[in-house]
C-alpha cells in the first residue's frame, strides 16, 4: 500500500501542476483577452480536448497494465500506442478544421484549433511514453515531466499575450512545449526501459483498438461530457461574454475533476496486481473510494467557500456572473469521481465492455440533457446537468462492480489484456 500511496502522490502532483498551470492560464486570457477571447479560447481547448479519447483509443491505460507486468511487456504496447496515434492524427486534425468551419469560427479561433490540435497530437503521443513509467510505478518522472511542460507553457503563453499575439500566440505555445513534453519522454523511457524498436509508423492492429477503447480512463468519458455541454452552450449562445461567464465554472469543475481524480492511474496497476487475492482487492477498493470520496468532497466545499474572493482576486469584479455557474458546476466533481473509480475497478476486474458501455451512457445521457437544458430553460439549469447525471449513474456503476464479484478472482494482467 505504501507503493501505491507514493505512486498516488506523484500522479496528485502531475495533475495538479497541469490543473495549477491551466487555471493560472486561465487567468491571464481572462485578464488579456477578455470575455469574448475566453469564451473562444475555451471554445479551443473543449474541441480539441474531445479527440484525445479517439487519440488514446485506451491504449495509455494498457500500456499501464503491460507496463506493471514488466518493462519488457510496456515497451511492445507502448510502441503499439504510438503507431495508432499516429495513424488517427491526420483524420482528428481534419474533423477539427470541419467543426470550427462548421461552426463559424473566425480565422484566428480556425487557425487555433489547428495549432493545438497537433500539440494534442504531440500530446497524446507524451501521455503514451508517460505510461509506461505509471506502470513500472516510478510515477515521479511523470510529474517531473509536466511540471515542466505547464511551467513553459504559462510562462510563454503570458508573454504571447502581453506581446499582442493573441489566441493564436497562445496556440503557439502550445505546440511548440508539448513537441518538447514528447521528445523528452522518448530520451528518458529509453533509459527506463530501452529502446522501443524500429522508427515508429502510422498503423494499428483492428482487435487491439477495439480491446483498447473499452480502456479508455474514466476522465476523458467525464471530462469529454463537460466539453459537450460547454461546446453546446458556446454554439446556442454565438459565444460572447455569456459563454465566456460559463467558461470559467466547465474549466474549474474539469481542473478539480483532474486533480481528484488522479489516483486512477495509480490505483489501476495496484488493483491489477491484487486481482488474485480477493480480500486484498476489495479492501484496496473500499480505502481508495472512500479517500476519494472525502477529498472530492472537501474540494467542491472549499471551491464553494473560497470561490467568491478567489474570482474577485484573480479575475476582478467583472467576473463575479460566472459565479452562479461555477457553483453549481464543481458539484458534479463528488459523483463523478465515484464513477470513475467503478469504472477503473472494474477495468482493473478485466470488465472493460461493461464499463465502457455504461460510461458512453452517462457520456450521451448528460449530453443530451444538456442540449433540452439549455434549448429550453436556458443555460442555468444547464450547469446542473453533470452533477445529477452522475447521481443517476454513480449506483449503477456500483451495483455492477458488486454483481462482478467472481470476476475478482483472476490473475494479474498480462500484456494483452
């Protein structure tokens, strides 16, 4: 457990300096560009963020279970992950372009969405080296990694700001520290586990991907639902200081979604390791939900205490109509950080169908309530959405894992898994 709990630490710190990084991101549009340039730059990153589930395809989450099987195994899986994200880049890139054209953006928001695009492609590609290091439980290197990528990012991306480049400087920057996040991952896995192979190229194996995208970690389901109500809002609304208003609370609630969240990936290789002792594995599950639970919780309280100052502080008075949405939106975190364990028990059990079936539910389910929410009532009651889909679905996630209990006798997961 002690293993496990450094590892947590580790992975806490890599997501929080990608939260902190963001959110001081955040703050610095707010100031430079305005209402109406957050409102596009949320636009930008809710976008692009939604493809990185198609990137991934869940192969981050199987090269941490090759991975804990030995460093031999991560490597074949890694490079297996890689071909794959290279393959769906040009298709991702141009179903972006298609939806900004599609939507109206204006040339600068267009060329944006291009630019970080392929820095999620670098992104992603990062994330795949980064796993394996997850997997050998040396999870320290990855928060080595991203602190260094957010503190590059804020710091060139203000300067594009003060400097007069706008959204697309940001963009820049974007692309240029996640190239750099990717090639530095390629340097250290090669010392932790040697080289990968033969270059890398675009491919990927049919069974692999579908065995893959049952694998997809419980945040992008979570976060992606987040970045469809938003990127609803955004096109009803025509973007403006409303969406900008509403920008604030969607980045907040995924930010604190992220950070509390952060313990899947260690608890994912310590579950799969314990799956031949049923007494162990269950009692991992019961300390980690409710650990999670009460930080989760202690989270959304403290945002709701703090959040007025803090908006005050930061952003200035102007900001203070985001507060209404911000409020209601980080009360989804709780919930959804309790899906996202079910989901990683039940990935760890080797019940990935059913896990991702369920969670595309809660995915379509909070989406589409999101759309009557916000065509009908209005934008309001559409921050409440995540939070009560997540209610609805956090017992039947629960009630599955309980009914698997005789999938909880198996063997640790070998590379194919």
């Amino acid at each position: 457990m002690a293993r496990v709990s450094e590892n947590a630490v580790f992975i806490t710190v890599e997501k929080g300096a990608h939260l902190l990084g963001g959110m001081l991101l955040l703050v610095g549009v707010a100031r430079l560009l305005g209402e109406s340039g957050l409102a596009d730059y949320a636009f930008v990153i809710g976008l692009t963020a939604f493809f990185v589930p198609i990137l991934d395809a869940g192969t981050n989450n199987r090269i941490i279970k090759a991975s804990a099987s030995g460093p031999a195994h991560g490597r074949i899986a890694c490079r297996e992950a890689l071909s794959f994200k290279l393959a769906m880049a040009l298709p991702s890139l141009a179903i972006m372009a298609g939806v900004a054209w599609m939507i109206g953006a204006g040339p600068d928001v267009a060329l944006a969405v291009l630019l970080v695009g392929v820095s999620t492609v670098s992104m992603s590609m990062g994330d795949g080296l980064s796993a394996v290091f997850k997997g050998l439980q040396r999870s320290g290197t990855c928060a080595m990694l991203m602190l260094g990528l957010n503190v590059l990012l804020l710091a060139s991306g203000t300067g594009a700001m003060i400097t007069g480049r706008g959204l697309v400087g940001v963009a820049i920057c974007y692309l240029v520290c996640r190239a750099g996040y990717l090639a530095a991952g390629f340097v250290l896995v090669r010392r932790a586990a040697g080289e990968l192979g033969p270059v890398v190229r675009p491919g990927f194996n049919r069974r692999r991907i579908v065995d893959g995208l049952k694998h997809l970690p419980a945040a992008y389901y979570l976060i992606n639902l987040l970045s469809l109500n938003y990127l609803t809002i955004y096109y009803q609304t025509g973007g403006g200081a409303e969406a900008g208003y509403l920008a604030v609370g969607y980045r907040l609630s995924a930010a604190l979604l992220v950070l509390t969240g952060a313990s899947f990936e260690a608890v994912l290789p310590a579950l799969s390791t314990r799956l031949h002792d049923r007494r162990a594995f269950a009692k991992l599950v019961v300390r980690s939900a409710v650990t999670l639970a009460g930080i989760a919780i202690a989270a959304s309280v403290a945002v709701t205490l703090m959040l007025e100052p803090a908006v005050t502080w930061f952003l200035g008075q102007a900001w203070l109509p985001a507060l209404p949405f911000a409020l209601q939106l980080v009360w989804c975190v709780p919930p959804f950080v309790l899906c996202g364990l079910a989901h990683t028990t039940l990935l760890a059990a080797h019940e990935q169908g059913r896990a991702a079936g369920w969670m595309l539910v809660l995915v379509v389910a909070g989406a589409g309530a999101g759309v009557f929410a916000n065509h009908y009532p209005g934008v309001a009651l559409t921050a409440f959405v995540p939070a009560v889909t997540g209610c609805a679905l956090c017992p039947v996630l629960w009630w599955l894992v309980g009914s698997r209990r005789e999938a909880f006798r198996g063997s640790p997961a070998g590379p194919g898994s």
